[in-house]
C-alpha cells in the first residue's frame, strides 16, 4: 500500500478515521490523504477510501 484517500462527509470524523487507519497500517504508514466532500454517489454513505498499492512479481 503507498497510498489512500479517504473522501468524507463530515471532517470531524477524522481522528476516528486515523485511529482505523493507525490499526491497519501500523507497519506501512502510506501517504493519506483525507478530504470532505459535499456527498457520496449513496446519501447513506458516510466514507468512501481509493487506495494504491504495488505488487510486484518474483519470477
């Protein structure tokens, strides 16, 4: 993993955002951004995450 995005609806969610993150990628650390958005493709959602890795194959 090198990088997320995490697309909110409400930036005050976001210590409990990086408390998730800190749990998941405690040995990574990638690039995060996290930024508010008026609204989500479904109103019931309240985060979406876009996240990129490089997986690289031994031959």
């Amino acid at each position: 993993m090198i990088r997320i995005r995490f697309f909110v609806t409400d930036i005050t969610s976001w210590e409990a955002i990086g408390e998730i993150h800190a749990e998941l990628f405690a040995d990574v650390w990638p690039t995060t951004t996290i930024a508010e958005v008026s609204a989500l493709v479904d109103p019931a959602l309240l985060v979406e995450v876009e996240a990129d890795a490089i997986v690289t194959v031994d031959r």
